[in-house]
C-alpha cells in the first residue's frame, strides 16, 4: 500500500456484536443487583459475547497487520490512538487520588473541627477525626455509646479486637507487592532491550517472569483483602474504606488486563509477529505496564505511608 | 525532608513515563530509542524511592498510617 493513499477499513460486524455484548451485560447486572433470578446467567452471557468479539475483531487487525495491509499512517493512529487511551486512564487514576487528598487533607479534618470549625457542622459530636492505615484500638478497648470515627474499623460489639500488625502493615504484603511489581518493571525492561536487540528466545524468558510476577502479585492482593474485610475494612467503612478499595481496586482490575494483555504480545513474539523494528504492539503494552506500575508505586507511598 | 525527595522522585518517574510516551506516539527508530531511555530512566528512580522509603521507615524517619489508638476514642463536642 501507498504512502499516500489511507487505508480504510472493510465493512465489519465487530461493533453491532460489541454493543450486544455490552448491552447484555448491563442488563444482565442490574437485574442481578435487583435479585432477579436470571441475571448472573445474563450477565456471563454478555461478558461471553464481548470476550468473543475481542477475540475476533482483535484477530483481524493482527492478521491485517502480519498481512501487510497496514502502511505507517496507520501506524501513527495506532500510537494516537494509544496515546489518547492513556490520557483517560490517567485522569481516571488522577480522579480517585484527587479523592484521596480531598478527603484527607481537607474534609476530614474540617469534619473534625478544623479550620476555625467553619465547616464543621453539629452531624455528630462525637465524631473522632482520624485518617490512618488502621485506626485500630487496642484489643478489648470500649468505645463509649454513639462514637463514630472517619473509620470505623471496630465491630458492632464496640469492642475492639484487631490491632495493626494482624491487618495491614505496609512492612508486609504491600511491600513484598510492590517489590515484586517493580521486580516485573525490570523483567520487562529487559525483554524490550532483548526485543531491539533481535534475541527472541531471551524475550520469551523476559516476559514469562514478568507476567509471573504480575500473577504473584494478584494473588498476594486478594490474600491482602482478604485479611483487611476480615477484620472489618469495608468499601462501607467510612472515606478511608471506600478511597482504599477504590483506588486498589481498580488498580487490581488494570493489573489483570494488564497480564492478559502480556500473554497475548507473548503468543504473538511466539508466532513471530515483531521484529527488532516493528513491534508497536510491545510498546502500547509495555508502557501501559510501567504506567500501572507507577500507579501502585503512588499507592504504596500515599496510602501506606506518607 | 524524606516526604520531600520522595515527592521529588515520583514527579522525575511521571516526568520519564510521559518522555516515554512521548517517544512511542513519536514512533521510528528515533522515538523507539527515546521510548527505551525513558522507561530505563523511569525503572531505576521507581527502585530508588522504594528503597528511600523503605530506608527511611527502617530509620524511623517516616511512620507508616498505622496507629495505635489506646483509650477510647471520644472528642469532646465541639464548642461554638
């Protein structure tokens, strides 16, 4: 194909099957949110539908691509394509640390009677502000009838039975976490010297440890949640609980695409699709991956620590 | 101080993943090139601040969120 001529796509059914798919699952998920019967069956149905469409509709561009059709003003709107992409995930992530801040910084504190108590109206007069990892009282610690913290990690028999270390100590999981994220920063670093480098085999072994890396730290992220909802930290449990889980959350969430994402680059190096020159599908992946990488480094510093 | 430089870093991090990104919608050998230095320069800050903070914590120079409430906690209402 030309340089001057732009490559304009054949008709396809990709979209309309797209919009099934996620139509499906909305419908399927709010039913299943009002209790009714079918909606989980929906609800699988139309996430079924969608992993079908990506799976079709992504296929065709790579064989698109492996077949030459594409020329390079494709593959600058590609790269503009990404680079927009990415711009939503970062004020997507800038919203909920914007949340952080606000909340910690400065309504919590006005709640609590800061600032002349101009904002801070009678909602409770027992209320405690406090914004901590783990506000945690000592065990067997009575709170006095009606006290209400910012969060309020204590049971409903109002005696406290958790302290810090059995929760969440950022010397713990969330350290071996983002030592092992950052250890997978470095793994694929490597691939992407091995990659421009032309050595195919030292990429594969690259991207194999990275991508067990991103699972390990998966894995350890839900023994980490599980642990905190055990001991009462909740996506209910006040602004900390909610601005926690949403914020880990989806960070989680941006991890497994994230893996998914690395497996399917690592069939495709497998089938031979990139060269030392060409591998615009590496890069889009690799550097969304250090993206999320940063963006658990951020958590680690903000939430744990500082 | 430590608070200081680790905001430092995290602001040099986000400046080498945006020169990063800047290289891949650049494309080419010349934006390849620039794409790698980046993201080699953005690995190595992100391992200096996670031992910073790990050594500043070990030093007790930063404390992590993690308190230890041991008396019930009650404010006094405020007064107006």
């Amino acid at each position: 194909m030309s340089e001057q001529e732009y490559y304009v796509p054949h008709g396809t059914y990709w979209p309309i099957i797209g919009s099934i798919g996620v139509s499906t699952l909305f419908v399927g998920f709010a039913n299943q949110m009002h209790g009714v019967e079918w909606g989980a069956s929906v609800m699988v149905l139309g996430f079924a539908i969608l992993v079908f469409m990506m799976f079709g509709w992504f296929g065709q561009v790579v064989n698109e691509s492996t077949n030459g059709i594409y020329n390079k003003q494709v593959d600058r709107s590609f790269r503009w394509g990404m680079s927009w992409f990415i711009f939503s995930e970062v004020m997507f992530f800038a919203a909920f640390f914007g949340a952080l801040f606000y909340a910690r910084a400065l309504s919590v504190p006005w709640l609590g009677g800061a600032d002349n108590n101009i904002f801070t109206p009678d909602l409770w007069n027992a209320f405690s502000a406090s914004w901590h990892q783990m506000a945690f009282l000592a065990p067997g610690t009575e709170l006095q009838s009606g006290t209400v913290m910012s969060f309020p990690a204590v049971p409903e028999s109002g005696i406290a039975t958790a302290t810090p270390a059995d929760v969440v100590d950022p010397w713990g999981l969330p350290a071996l976490n983002t030592a092992l994220l950052l250890a997978s920063g470095v793994t694929l670093t490597f691939a992407h010297h091995a990659l421009r480098a032309g050595h195919r085999n030292q990429i594969v072994g690259w991207l194999v440890a990275t991508i067990a890396l991103g699972a390990a730290f998966l894995g350890f992220q839900v023994m980490e949640y599980g642990h905190a909802y055990h001991d009462g930290l909740k996506l209910t449990s006040g602004i900390y609980g909610s601005t926690f889980y949403m914020l880990t959350g989806f960070h989680g969430f941006h991890v497994t695409v994230g893996v998914i994402m690395l497996t399917v680059i690592l069939y495709r190096i497998q089938k031979g699709h990139f060269n030392a020159d060409n591998h615009f599908g590496f890069e889009g992946v690799a550097w969304y991956w250090h993206f999320v990488d940063v963006v658990w480094l951020g958590l680690f510093v903000f939430v744990y620590w500082l | 101080m430590t608070e200081v430089f680790a905001v430092i870093i995290i602001v040099a991090i986000l400046v080498a993943l945006g020169f990063g990104l800047v290289g891949m919608v650049k494309g080419g050998k010349a934006g390849s090139d620039r794409m790698f230095k980046s993201l080699v320069t953005r690995v190595s800050l992100s391992v200096l601040l996670f031992v910073l903070v790990m050594f500043a914590g070990y030093m007790g120079w930063i404390t992590p969120n993690a308190v230890m409430v041991d008396a019930p906690v009650v404010q006094a209402p405020v007064q107006k």
